[in-house]
C-alpha cells in the first residue's frame, strides 16, 4: 500500500496533468475554450480624447456615476476607450496605432452618444489634454473575445 501511495504522489510530482487529464467531462458544463488570439483591424478610424470633467461627461464629482464607464469600471486615463459597441465589445483589448508608430494599448470600457461606428474616444487626464490632442484618424486593432460553449 506505501508503494502504492509513494507511486501516485512521484507520478503527480513528475506529471501533475497526468491524473487530472483522465478525470471525465461533466456533462453541460459551461467553460470558455481559449482560442489563438484573433485580431480585428480597422483603418481610417476617427480618435478623439475625453475626461471625466463636467465638459466631457456630463457629470460633477460629487455626482455617483461621476468617472464610471458603461461597462461600470471607473474612467483611467490611456486605458479607458470608448466605442460603438456594435463595432467593438465592451471589454475588448484596443490597440491604438498612430501614424507615427505610437501604440497605446488600452481596453473598451465605454460608450458615448457621439461615438458611433468607425470613432473611438480615449481617457486622458484633463480637459486641457484632451482639447490639446485633438482628433486624427488611426488604425485600431482589438481583440477577438473568446467564445462560451456549452460541452456536450
């Protein structure tokens, strides 16, 4: 019987997924399956800059929804985009790339009412920042949400 134990215990030390890999599938059991990283591109993409002032927002700070995004994160300045979520889902990894080789890797937490189809809107840290950026057109990458499957 020790022989037996001290067998298992070596075979998990050397092959931890040895065991594990035999365990059965449960049946109906919802998982998400990690796919190779699909990336979407789209060009000639409008890149404007917002803050979470009362210009840009719509909101004081001592109003409760004051700096949260639609996806009920808070605002971070070059990390928070917001898009059309018809183009891009909320949650997505964003890849801003500008003309001059400049990448900015960010994820969509937000929408807005003028951010629709091929416009992104990215968080800076002030209202002067945003007004000094400016607009230009990029190129966007995001990446493709892995997909939920039902096991059968």
């Amino acid at each position: 019987m020790t022989a037996m134990i001290a067998f298992l215990c070596a075979s998990m030390l050397f092959n931890p997924l040895g065991y594990y890999n035999r365990l059965p599938v449960l049946e109906n059991r919802v998982v998400t399956v990690p796919s190779p990283p699909e990336m979407e591109k789209l060009s000639d993409v409008l890149l404007t800059h917002y803050c979470t002032c009362k210009n840009c927002c719509g909101k004081t700070p001592n109003h409760p929804a004051y700096g949260i995004t639609a996806s009920g994160r808070k605002a971070q300045p070059y990390v928070s985009v917001a898009v059309d979520p018809d183009v891009i889902p909320l949650g997505s990894t964003v890849w801003l790339m500008y003309e001059n080789g400049k990448t900015v890797r960010c994820r969509a937490d937000d929408t807005g009412g003028a951010i629709n189809g091929l416009r992104v809107d990215l968080c800076v840290s002030s209202h002067n920042e945003a007004l000094e950026l400016g607009m230009e057109y990029i190129t966007v990458y995001w990446e493709v949400q892995n997909e939920t499957v039902l096991l059968q």
